[in-house]
C-alpha cells in the first residue's frame, strides 16, 4: 500500500497519514477486503535526522524501514539511489554471465548482432524508470557507466 504525504513537521505527517489511514481500513471493512498488514512499511523521505510516529492499521504497528522496494524500483529515505544502483549492477553481473556464451569475445555471433543483444536485454535492466533514478549522485551513476564501458 502506498500512501504519501509532504509535511515539514513528522508529527502532524503522520497524523494526517493515520488519518487516511482509518478511512481505507472503513472502506476495506465495507467491501470486505482483507489489508496483509505484513506486507506494509512506512518510510519517512527526508533529509533529517530521527524518526517519525508510527502508524496503525487494523490495529497493527506498520514496522517503519530506511529502504522499501516498490515497483522494481528500490527507494532509500534519504532518496540517493546508491542501493537501487547496486541492486541494478548485481543484476546486470548475472544477465551477463548468463549471456557471455553468446556475447562473450569467442561468439561466432556479428558484432552487430551482439550489440543488439546487450540493447534488447541488457540495456532495458539499467535503463528501466531512467527518469525517476537518472537524478542520483553522480557517484551512483558512475557504477552503471562502468558496466556499459566494460561490456560494450
């Protein structure tokens, strides 16, 4: 379940998230829907130090972490991509031990066909929601860079 609020103050965030909080636990009750209160996590987006309140739903601690993944996409609280990018650049070392038989340097594939290869597989992994992480530190960024240096 996803939920986001923008306050400067953690405290009236987190009562105004309770609040709407509450009204999906009246609507759930309503349409008889069951919420997997294990499945939720809170996270707070900020640059400050401390934490925020904790939030209930049907009666349940929502456990609050530094890192949730939502959508393929892995956020940090503090928004700085490092943990995503890492998580990306594993996957990429996989796919290309999967694929070295084919693209490897000994392939009797073209070049051009190699290169085809790597934008059709390889290319979609790193370049999956570009838009929402390409903001990230430029340090963050260099890892992935590395991988298309090293590969191409």
């Amino acid at each position: 379940m996803t939920i986001m609020t923008t306050y400067s103050n953690p405290t009236i965030a987190s009562m105004n998230l309770q609040a709407h909080l509450r009204k999906i636990e009246q609507w759930t009750r309503k349409w008889r829907l069951k919420i997997n209160e294990t499945k939720s996590a809170h996270i707070a987006f900020t640059l400050r130090k401390g934490t925020c309140p904790p939030l209930y739903i049907n009666q349940s601690t929502i456990p609050q972490t530094d890192m949730v993944k939502y959508l393929g996409l892995h956020f940090d609280k503090r928004l700085t991509w490092r943990e995503h990018v890492i998580k990306i650049r594993k996957h990429l070392d996989l796919k290309t031990l999967e694929m070295i038989w084919l693209i490897g340097k000994h392939s009797p594939l073209s070049l051009t066909n190699k290169l085809l290869i790597y934008k059709k597989v390889l290319k979609l992994i790193w370049t999956y929601e570009l838009a929402l992480w390409g903001c990230a530190a430029s340090s963050n960024l260099a890892i992935i860079q590395r991988y298309q240096a090293k590969i191409l």
